[in-house]
C-alpha cells in the first residue's frame, strides 16, 4: 500500500515559484534566440525500423513511445502489443521482452518507457495500474503499484482524464507522478486549474506531494461542473531530470525548479517574449474550425452546432517542457492553432543552471513521442502507407 505524505510548505512554495516569476533572476541569460547556434535533425533518418510486409519482428504495432540505451540499442514498447522490442544500433532485431499477463515482466499496456540509471527500464503500464522495473538485459527486477486516481474533494471537480502516470525518473530510481489537476466548482468566472506532482519512492511504499502548480486557465459552470477551457491558453507544463523537476504553464516567462524533495532552485529565465493574440491569429482559427465541424456534420449527416469558444489574451510562452539524454532542458516554444502540416517546432535549449545553449527546429510531423539523446533523436511516425516506424535522426549543429 503506498504511504501518502503531503508536504504543505513545499505546496506553498511550488505555488508562489509559479505564479510571481519577478524576483527571480538568476537563470536570466542575456541574449538574443537567433544568435544561438542552431539543433537540426538530418534530413534523412540514419535507421528505420518498421515495416508492412516483411519478418514480424519488423512488424510495429502500436508503439507507445522508443528509447535508446547508451549502448545504442532501441527499446520499443508497444502498447496493445504488451510488450518491449529491442533492436541493436544497426536495427537488428535482438529480442522481445514482456508479453500479455499480470505476472512479473508482463505487461496489459504499455503506456510509456524511461531510461532509469545505468541503463535500467521503467515501464508504465497502465492497464494493469503498476510500473514494472527491468534490468538493462531485460530482466524483471520489481513491479510498483501505479498511484491510485483519487476522489475528488467536496466542490472541486477534475481537469480532464490524465492522472497519477509515470512522468519522469530521479536519479536515485525514485520517480515522477502525474497527479490529478483540479478546479473549483465553488467559484465563478475564469479559474486557474492546480495541477500536483508528486514522488513515488524507490520500493514504491511512500508518496511524497513535491509541488501543487497552477496550470490552465478555465470557466466553471457551477451548476453543472462544465468546463471551458481557453483557447490560445496555457497549461501545465512538467519534466524530470535525475536532481530536479521542471515546472511551466506558459502564463510566465519563468520555468519553476525544484529538487526531487520539493525544494526551491533558481528558476530558468526564457528568452522569447510572449506574443498578443490577434485578429488574425482567431480568423485563422474559426476557418479552421468551422471547416472542421461542416465536414463532420456532412459525414454524420447533421448540421454543427457551434459552441462558444473563449479566447486569451496572449499566446502562451511556451507549449510543452522535455529534457534529454545530456541533461538539458528543451522548451517548446507555443505553436497558435491551426499548425500546417509542414510547419517547424522550435525550441530554446537550456543547460540545467538556465544557460540557453542553442535554439532547435524539428519538423511538426516529426514531434509524436519524441525522445532526444546526446547527439540523435528517436521518433515515432508513419510513412505515407500509414506504416508505424521508428525513425533515429542525427541532430546536426550549425553555428552562426
């Protein structure tokens, strides 16, 4: 049975980290994003695995996301597939491991896989409500019991359905969880919905709350628990690495940083100005939707029906948080719907004491479930078929 523990003193703090980013200046790095040298990926993968017609071992179905040892062997966990296929750095397949079961080393579906130290293997599984931990080799070595989703407190209500998930590892083999974010249905007009993060211990017995942190803005129908988030809004933004935790939710340009134990670092300062939303940027939007909801109505055979949409005032600074095999925080910085199909991702690239180091662009169609090593990056995609591949893409650096 896991043991909670709330650590009230370290909420507070987390919460005014978050919300007043004046004070805090130490991470701010003069300069300007452009004079950054620049991170690409190659334009051609240097290894594909996955294919339609071929050996099965070649054969992806489902992959919920791929890591790479530091060996350069490629770890790919399927999710339907309940299970983990290795391949060498050259993508000779060495071996599966797991299979469908609720034994040890089995898996009902794997949510996500991450690298723990020296090479170890944290795998989420969400079907079966617990994380299994696997030697480098493959071997079972325990299984700890996934955060239960709790009930929420009298008046509050919520925010969607993601909770108490594996989020990130520390480098004492503790682990980052996902924890329920929540509004109130007490209160009336916007709200900021208050996201938790929390610790689960090595053996898997304690949980410690590291931080409660603002994270989207939202419209409570307190009558009926309705929630309308706003567009163009922020959200809650995390990740770990093996001595802190990052924290964002676009409304600052400050990244909140603290230990694996809750306490204060010196925040990272970004270097990109948020911008106002415009005219053009909701004109853009509304085409877009509209077109959307008359093409679903046409196949459905029903007219749309529109719903208010609520805007905010700015764009958020940034869209999403990740950190890489080297120990560098990437900040993604906020792409306004709708996005081409062909656009670029573009990032800031932090060392951990908040030195930007580069600024990076990766191809939108390239983002789905993207892992970022010391000189590659593995990305799951498609091939114009439709097949499910993994793709390993040199990062190339080009200074100005």
């Amino acid at each position: 049975m896991i043991r909670a523990r709330s650590v009230l003193a370290r909420i507070a703090v987390a919460l005014v980290l978050s919300a007043c980013t004046d004070g805090l200046e130490r991470g701010q790095r003069e300069g300007n994003i452009e004079s950054l040298p620049e991170w690409r990926l190659a334009p051609e993968p240097r290894l594909v695995i996955g294919v339609v017609d071929g050996s099965p071992e070649y054969e992806l179905d489902d992959v919920s996301g791929a890591v790479m040892l530091s060996d350069g062997r490629i770890v790919v966990g399927e999710a339907r597939g309940a299970r983990l296929r290795v391949y060498d750095r050259d993508g000779r397949h060495i071996a599966d491991w797991g299979r469908e079961g609720r034994g040890p080393g089995e898996f009902g579906y794997v949510l996500s896989v991450h690298v723990l130290g020296g090479d170890s293997l944290a795998v989420d599984d969400v079907l079966e409500s617990r994380i299994t931990v696997l030697t480098p080799e493959g071997r079972f070595v325990r299984m700890l019991p996934r955060p239960p989703r709790p009930t929420p407190a009298p008046g509050t209500a919520f925010v969607g359905l993601t909770c108490c998930r594996l989020a990130g590892v520390f480098r004492d083999g503790s682990m980052l969880i996902l924890g329920p974010g929540t509004v109130s249905l007490g209160q009336r007009g916007r709200q900021w919905s208050q996201h938790v993060l929390l610790r689960l211990s090595v053996d898997g017995t304690t949980l410690d709350t590291i931080g409660v942190f603002p994270g989207r803005p939202v419209e409570v129908d307190p009558a009926t628990g309705d929630q309308r988030p706003m567009t163009f809004g922020a959200n809650f933004e995390y990740a770990a690495l093996d001595d802190r935790v990052f924290a964002g939710n676009g409304a600052s340009d400050t990244i909140t940083v603290l230990s694996p134990d809750g306490e204060p670092l010196p925040g990272i300062r970004l270097l990109r100005a948020r911008q106002r939303v415009t005219r053009e940027m909701r004109d853009a939007l509304d085409s877009a939707r509209a077109a959307s909801s008359t093409a679903r109505g046409n196949e459905q055979g029903e007219a749309p029906r529109a719903r208010p949409v609520v805007y905010a005032d700015s764009l958020p600074s940034h869209s999403r948080l990740a950190t890489d095999r080297s120990g560098r925080l990437w900040v993604y910085h906020y792409l306004p719907p709708p996005v081409p199909a062909d656009a670029d991702m573009t990032f800031t690239v932090f060392e951990r004491d908040g030195r930007a180091v580069a600024r990076a662009r990766i191809p939108v169609r390239l983002m789905h479930r993207l892992w970022i090593g010391e000189s590659e990056a593995v990305v799951v995609a498609s091939d114009s078929l439709g097949v499910e591949q993994v793709r390993v893409y040199p990062i190339v650096v080009s200074s100005n």
